[in-house]
C-alpha cells in the first residue's frame, strides 16, 4: 500500500533529524554492469524517507517508507512547462517544471487580481475574497516550496554519506562495473586526497556568471525543478509501464483541467478530466509542443510527485523525481486516479465550468444553493462512495459547469475553447 505523504511531513522530519532526512536500501541496489554495451557506468540505488511519528503523549517513532506519493495542493508554478535541452535528435523524456517563493505582491497580479464589480459592497467583497485567495496561495506554495528544500537538503546529505562511506570501505558499493569512480581523486602513490562528485539537486541557488563563467553568482531566490514524464513514443505527457502480466506497454495521462473537473456535492464524488488543448479549431493531447501553453507561469497545480531512487554515474549523484499527476488551473492572464485532494481545494480550483460572461457572477455558494447541497469542510470531509463515473451517462446527475471559484474574475479573462476534456478519472477525498 502507498503511504501519503505531505509537505508538512517532509518539514517536519527535516527539523527533527537536521536535514539528514534519507537513508538507502542497499540491499536492493542495482547497476548495469551485467550489460555489457551499457553506455554508461550507472547505479540505482532504493531511498526511503525518515518520517517520524508523534502518539498521543508526546511520544516519537521513526517509519521509514519511501516517498511514492508526496501530495501538493493549490500551488503555483514559477515557469512554463519546459523541454531541456537534448543531444540533436534525441527525444526528450521529461519535460521541466519550476517553482519557488513568492511575494503576495507577485501573486497579486494577472487572473489574481480583483475585478470592480456593480455596487461598492460587492466590490469590497471580491477584494477581500481575493485577498484570503491570493493568501491561501501564497501558504500552501510557500509550504511546498520547503518541502523542496528540504528534499533536496536530504539529498546533499546522503550524497555526502555514500561518499564517506565508499572511501572507508569500497567493497559495499559496485559503482561503475566494480570499477572506481571517476569522482575519487588519488595522488601519484595512490593515496586517496578528495572526492569530487558532481551533486546534481533539484534546487538551484546560484547561476554561471555571463563574464566569467567559472564564476557562480547566488540568486535571489532559489530555483525547483521537477520533472514532467514524456511517452517518448508520440510526445505526450503520459505515464507508461509494461503489463506485469501480459508485457504489454500501458499507457495514461496524468494532467488534468481544474476548470472541467466534474463535482458532485451531493454523492461527494470528483472527477477528474483529462487536460486537452485547443489549436485551429482541434483539441490535442497535452504533448511536448503545446505543453508550454497550457501549463503556463502562475498557473495553480495540485497532484503528487515521487522521489523512490538515487542514480550514480559519471554524471554525478542525481535524485530521481517524477510527477505522476497534475490537475492544472491554467494562468491565463500574459505576464512575465486517485490523490488525496479535498473536494473544497478542487472546487475552488475548478472555478466556472464554463468560464462563460453569463456567469460572472455566481458564486461557489450560489451554486451548492441550487443543488440543495452543502459544501464538506476541509477539517471534516466524510468517506468518499466509489463509482464509476462515465462522463456521456452522468451529465445529468453532476455539477460540470456550475461550481464556482471564489474569484470573479475567472469568467472575465479569455474563453476556455483552448481547453476541452475526453476522459475523466474518480478521486478519492480524504
């Protein structure tokens, strides 16, 4: 069974063990050197995370598990989806994902910024739900954000564990093919004098510096990237994995449109619906060429992400990341099958359904008051009911376009034609 994890956790254990947050399973480490035209000298090697566990006395224990679901709720991207850089002709099987720390004020801006509305109380209304919106933001990436942080902290940490502990007894380790790694350097009598491995992190805290590039220069504020699976074989932003029983390769997207999520208050069941993107009049899977489109800067994700293993090569030490799913509310505005989200967090996600005019208005409590529904509280959501949902045979029976955004202004920015759905996926709400 997958163990949850939140931000809060990863935080939490990251002050209690000073950062040192990771240990490995050697055990089960694995590397290439039964392949004989490897390119590359490389070993995988299982990590598990230190959570720690507090009873109702006060009391502490540690399980350690690994990070196969990290949940994230409601935060905001700090870059398009970008492709990296490739060798020519190679194709790319990860697209990158930024984010960092940011301002209210830089937050405060472009689809979150309040509209003036008919009368001054209602136009001190939406100020102040654009304010408590733009907070919760602001909370919950700021939250995320440390959590990244910490993950990468733990990553150093351990990188610098491993290496210690390869220089004091080589034979527990079968880095590259049994043989030495390139990282250790030794004097002309072979002496060990130093180690230097390139860590590779998620965290970026400095930048070459453009007159000498052997010089770095700290920014600002430091820099995330995660990673966006590709099916190398077509392009899209799509999970695959082979058929344990058949060996046959399955494939699954894993973004979804927050707008056309489908709610149904009453049943509390939420489904998800497969992001699309509208070019000359035809919707098209999120792939490598419109991904930038559609996830754009300050757009607002929620999902999960897993860190399970730590590769080592002549590369360097890299901890491996990959988001399994990503329910995205596109940013609009031009400036520079089962997570645990709560149905609130979705419905204000989802904004208008339809992001029509005629709809400007209508508020999130407008709608549960047509339905004769009242919205879960976060703190006391009840079970989820498990259903298939079809999405042509339910129409009727669901909220899929009238669950509203606490912000107006969602119905003011540009129509939703550049987004559509075909498939949908039930959420469980824990």
């Amino acid at each position: 069974m997958t163990v949850t994890l939140t931000p809060k956790d990863i935080i939490d254990s990251s002050k209690h063990f000073n950062g040192d947050i990771f240990d490995i399973v050697i055990e089960d480490m694995v590397d290439n050197s039964a392949k004989k035209k490897a390119i590359y000298d490389t070993t995988w090697i299982p990590i598990v995370f230190k959570k720690i566990i507090i009873d109702s006395k006060g009391g502490i224990s540690i399980k350690k598990m690994q990070i196969k679901k990290l949940c994230f709720e409601m935060v905001l991207t700090a870059s398009r989806a970008m492709t990296p850089p490739q060798d020519e002709g190679a194709k790319p099987k990860n697209m990158l994902l930024m984010f960092k720390k940011m301002t209210l004020d830089e937050i405060r801006s472009g689809d979150y910024v309040p509209k003036q509305r008919n009368t001054e109380e209602e136009t001190a209304r939406e100020i102040k739900q654009i304010e408590e919106y733009t907070e919760e933001l602001f909370n919950k990436t700021s939250e995320f954000v440390d959590a990244l942080d910490a993950i990468a902290e733990g990553h150093d940490k351990l990188c610098e564990r491993i290496k210690e502990t390869y220089i004091s007894n080589p034979n527990i380790y079968t880095f590259n093919m049994g043989k030495e790694p390139s990282w250790i350097k030794r004097d002309k009598k072979g002496a060990i004098i130093g180690y230097e491995p390139i860590i590779r992190s998620i965290k970026q805290s400095n930048r070459k510096d453009s007159k000498n590039k052997n010089n770095l220069i700290p920014i600002d504020v430091p820099l995330f990237r995660l990673k966006l699976p590709v099916n190398v074989n077509n392009g899209k932003l799509q999970l695959t994995w082979k058929n344990n029983n058949s060996n046959v390769e399955e494939v699954k997207p894993y973004v979804y449109d927050a707008r056309k999520t489908i709610i149904d208050v009453r049943n509390n069941v939420t489904t998800l619906v497969t992001a699309k993107y509208k070019t000359n009049g035809r919707l098209h899977d999120i792939d490598i060429d419109n991904a930038a489109e559609f996830i754009t800067y300050k757009s607002i994700v929620s999902g999960h992400i897993e860190f399970p293993k730590l590769v080592i090569s002549k590369q360097g030490f890299t901890i491996v990341n990959s988001i399994k799913q990503l329910v995205v509310k596109r940013h609009r505005s031009k400036t520079s099958s089962d997570i645990n989200l709560t149905q609130s967090s979705l419905i204000k996600m989802k904004g208008n359904g339809s992001d029509s005019e005629d709809n400007a208005d209508e508020t999130t409590e407008d709608v549960l008051a047509k339905t004769n529904a009242v919205a879960p509280k976060d703190d006391k959501e009840p079970a989820t009911k498990k259903k298939d949902v079809q999405l042509e045979n339910t129409k009727s029976e669901k909220i899929k376009s009238n669950g509203k955004h606490k912000l107006a202004s969602e119905s003011e920015s540009e129509s939703s034609s550049d987004s559509d759905a075909s498939e949908d996926e039930n959420v469980n709400l824990d």
